[in-house]
C-alpha cells in the first residue's frame, strides 16, 4: 500500500506560487513546441532503426515500435503533468529537487547533461557517417567499425560550432530554423514510404513460413530490439516539450500537446516506416532469414534498397536527408544541454556561472560548455556505434525519477494548481517508473556497467563541487530525502548483471523472470521513494529559493 496523498502535517502549506523563469523569451508557439520534439524525435534512428529491428525480431518488429511509444508514452505523461505545474526550464533536472531535495536532482541531473550533451555529438556523427559514403575522407574501418579521421574530426567540431551559433540568436530564431528541418524531414519519410509502397511491397514478406514467419525468433527479441535496435533512442526526443516549458506562450495548452503529440505523430511514422520496409526488400535478401539481412551502402539500407529498385532519385534525397536529419536533432540537442545545466545551476548543484544569460535570453556560458564537452567526446567515442547504446540507457535513466516525482508531490503540494492531472492516482506513474526501469533492464549489462560507472563518477563531481565551493551559496544535499536513488540504481546494476541482456550478463534471470523481479524491484523502489520525500514546507522552500531576478542574469542589463 502507497503512502497516503493526503498525509500532511498540521499547518503544512498544500501549494506554492509558481514564478516563471527570468529573463527567458516566451518565443515558442503551440506548433513550434511541437515541431521541436518532433524534430528531435526523428534524426539518425530511424535510417537504421527499421533494418535492425527486423534482423532481430523479424516482421514482430512492427510490435517493437508500437510497444516502444507505448512505454516512453508512460514516461511523459508524467512529464506533461510536471511541466505544465512547473514551466521552467530545465525541468527534467528541477523537479526532483523540489521533491527530493538537491541529492536526488544532481543523481538525475548528472545523467541527463551528459546524455544530451553526447547526443549533440552522436547525431554529428550520424551525419558525417553518412556523408562519408561520397566524401570518404571524413571516416575510416577500425576493426569493422567507421571512426573518424582527423580531418572529419575538425568537420564534426566545426558542425558543432555552428549548431551553438544558430542557438545564440535565441529561441525563437531557432525554433523557425527547426520548422523548415522538420517539414524537410517529414516530407522525406512521406516520399520513402510511398515510394516503396508504389515501387515493390510483397505483403507475403510479413508471413513467410520458410522464414520463421511474423515472429521468427519469438517474443523475446520484440522487447530486446527496444534498446539495442536503436527504438527507444529513436523516442527519446519527447522531453522538448517539457525542457522549453518555460519559454513558450501557453504552457498549459501547449506542453501536453507537444508531449503527448510528438510522440504518437512520430510513432506512427515509424511503423509504416517498419511495414514499408518489411514490404520493399527485396526477397531474395532473406535467403538467410531475417538475422542474415546485410547492407554495405554507408548511406543506410534505405538508400541501398531504393538503388536496388532503381530509384535513384529517392536514393539521392536519402543521402541528403541523412545528413539534415541527424543534424537538425544535433541543433535541438544543443539548445537543451545549456538549459540542463542553467537548472542545475539555479538549483545550486553546478556554478553560478551556468545561469548566465545574453540579451537573447540563451544560456551563453552553459552553450560554450556544451560545445567543448560535445567536442570532447568525439575523441573516446569517435562513432555512433560507439556511443548510441550509453545514450540511450542514460537518457531513460534519467526519466525515471518524474513518475516518483509526480507520485510524491501529489501528496507534498495536493491544493496544487494542475491544469493537465493524470489519472487513476498512482497507477500510470507507477507504469511510467516501471517502463523506464524495464527499458533500462532489456538494454543489457555490456551497455548499463558504463552507466553505472558514469554515475559514480558522478558523485566524485559533486564531492568536489561541495568541496571547493562556497557553501553558503549551494542547499544542503538533503540525503535522507534522496538517498532511494542509490538503492534504485544500485538495484538496477544488479538486476542487469544477473539478466540473460547483453555480453557478460550471467543469465540468472531469464525471459520472463527477469521481467517479473524487476516489476517487483520496481514497487519497493516506488514506495521507498515516496515514503522518504520532503515535507511539504521544504518542497515549498525548495522552490522558492529558485526563484531569482532576471537582473541577476542577463548580461549586459
């Protein structure tokens, strides 16, 4: 049983007064918003998210995207309650701090920065992978995989470069900048479905029975392609909505509308995107089954079947979008990574300096550490291969404190205003931490032990802050409020070794067993965090120590 919403103390203030942040231009419309997660939504996923999926769970991978949607929906509608309650920005970061207190928001905000500040570089890297297929000085063969050469490690940083430059010009210069991408973006995936569906789409592709038929490999691989197929990165844009809350007109309207939309918009592209691509291969591809599935072009399978049909001009849009594409994410991505540490830095967990802004309301110094930290990647992670497997798993990671988060201040501030209110009490954000948690697990230990580490090191990082910085200018960690996040990510290590995901997994918990003890891991932690939450008057204190002038702020004024 949950600990009871209405569990207050005598006295205890039931809601607090929500003050916008200073300083940011409320430039982004309904649209905009919109368009902004979706343009973060689709960029280097799905050029190979379709032929992965397939090669592992066969023509079931259609069931993979939709069960995909369906788990990251759980995540953000969570999100779509925080961010119109709370409009700021950054808030993926803020509202464990006002929950829990500054411990639990650096655990998330750690992750988090660093997740999106490698996904600048992953999508740069996607495409001038790419562009390598007609410019092949930009990459070279390592041990089968693609790296970048010195020259194309001075192109990447260049793009990158101009990526924070758009941004300087200010939110509402990059949102019309995004739009024209996104529409590029969205006619492309129109012509290739078409395309396909009008060159050669064999519904028998779906059935086959000398090939397995639809689930060749069983069920298994459905819920295994999520992380490793590339599905769950493909989603993980949705949070736009939520990070530029505080910097669009009508928060209450457009924030679940951006959320929510983003993702069911992109999550029906990507399965008639699955579907045409299942229809359109050329059959005698499978003469090894759907694990044999090979392609070569660099440009992604997409192209190389649009060659094989004689489509050069689909080929030759593939080419060019396979460079917009994963660029135009890496410009959204850049936009949110300054914004993470600008919260951060306003909840007192990274220096001041961070919530520096220019005359265009853009975190100008927290842009400058997001361009040389992405640069810096490029050298340990040199492709997207490499790298897209730590982003993923971090990224969920660091979503799934929202649904504790909704849970604790339904019970911490119930008098709240919440224009946009889940239903069914506790029910769907404990659907939401349950789906995070089970990505996470299905991602596979090769991939989560890097995590895990980072988020150790994590921890070194704010020892250090504490440390070297004037403490009367940072809160107090509030440990015993936050503390459910090490037994949360300490449990999920465990879980993940002893599961049958990922090389050097020991396979104690197989299919179906592992699923169910992570549901049950997933309920304790649930109710751990909840029962160790603030009191209602530090959640009040919490967010009202946020609460600074713009002056403060803008350079220059």
């Amino acid at each position: 049983m949950m600990p009871s919403p209405n569990s207050l103390s005598s006295g205890s203030p039931t809601s607090v007064t929500v003050v916008h942040d200073k300083g940011l231009k409320r430039d982004i419309g309904k649209t905009g918003l919109l368009f902004t997660g979706v343009g973060s939504i689709i960029g280097s996923g799905w050029l190979f998210g379709a032929f992965d999926a397939a090669s592992m769970a066969g023509p079931a991978a259609i069931l993979s995207w939709a069960l995909g949607a369906v788990l990251i929906i759980f995540v953000a509608l969570n999100y779509s309650e925080l961010g119109v309650m709370f409009p700021v920005a950054g808030g993926v970061v803020r509202y464990p701090h006002y929950a829990f207190g500054s411990f639990a928001s650096y655990t998330s905000g750690w992750i988090t920065w660093l997740s999106a500040a490698g996904t600048v570089g992953i999508e740069v890297l996607a495409a001038v992978q790419y562009a390598s297929s007609y410019m092949p000085w930009l990459m070279e063969s390592k041990e089968g995989v693609l790296v970048l050469t010195v020259p194309g490690i001075f192109v990447s940083i260049a793009m990158v470069a101009v990526f924070c430059v758009i941004n300087m010009f200010g939110v509402k210069f990059f949102a019309q900048f995004n739009n024209v991408l996104v529409w590029w973006k969205l006619l492309v995936i129109v012509l290739v479905f078409v395309g396909l569906a009008l060159l050669a789409f064999d519904p028998g592709h779906f059935h086959m029975p000398e090939f397995g038929g639809f689930a060749p490999n069983g069920i298994a691989p459905i819920f295994a392609a999520l992380p490793a197929a590339g599905i769950v990165f493909s989603y993980l844009g949705f949070r736009q909505g939520v990070e530029f809350a505080g910097e669009t007109k009508n928060p209450q309207r457009n924030v679940p509308f951006a959320v929510i939309g983003s993702i069911v918009l992109t999550g029906i592209i990507y399965i008639l995107l699955q579907v045409a691509f299942i229809g359109a291969i050329p059959t005698d591809l499978l003469k090894d089954g759907w694990g044999g599935l090979s392609f070569s072009n660099s440009a992604g399978p997409w192209a190389e079947i649009a060659i094989m049909l004689g489509a050069m001009w689909l080929a030759i849009i593939l080419y060019i979008d396979a460079v917009v594409s994963p660029a135009d994410t890496g410009l959204i991505f850049t936009a949110l990574t300054p914004r993470l540490s600008y919260s951060q830095a306003r909840v007192g967990n990274a220096p001041s300096a961070m919530t520096k802004l220019n005359k265009k309301g853009i975190p100008w110094f927290g842009l400058l550490i997001t361009f040389i930290v992405a640069c810096f990647l490029f050298f340990p992670f040199p492709s997207w291969a490499k790298m897209v497997g730590f982003i993923t798993s971090g990224t969920v990671i660091s979503f799934g404190s929202g649904p504790i988060t909704v849970a604790a201040l339904r019970r911490q501030l119930p008098d709240q205003e919440r224009p946009f209110r889940l239903p069914g009490g506790d029910a769907l954000p404990f659907l939401g931490f349950l789906a995070a948690n089970l990505i996470v697990f299905w991602t596979g230990w090769d991939t989560n032990w890097k995590l895990f580490l980072a988020m150790a090191l994590g921890y070194v990082v704010l020892g250090l802050h504490y440390a070297f910085s004037d403490r009367s200018k940072i809160p107090p960690l509030q440990f015993k409020s936050g503390w459910w996040m090490i037994l949360w990510l300490g449990g999920l290590a465990v879980l993940s070794l002893l599961s049958n995901y990922g090389e050097g997994a020991m396979g104690v918990l197989t299919f179906g067993w592992g699923e169910l003890v992570c549901t049950i891991f997933t309920a304790n932690v649930f109710y751990v965090g909840i029962k160790t939450r603030l009191k209602s008057a530090e959640v009040v204190a919490n967010v009202e120590n946020t609460k600074e002038t713009a002056a403060e702020h803008i350079d220059g004024e």
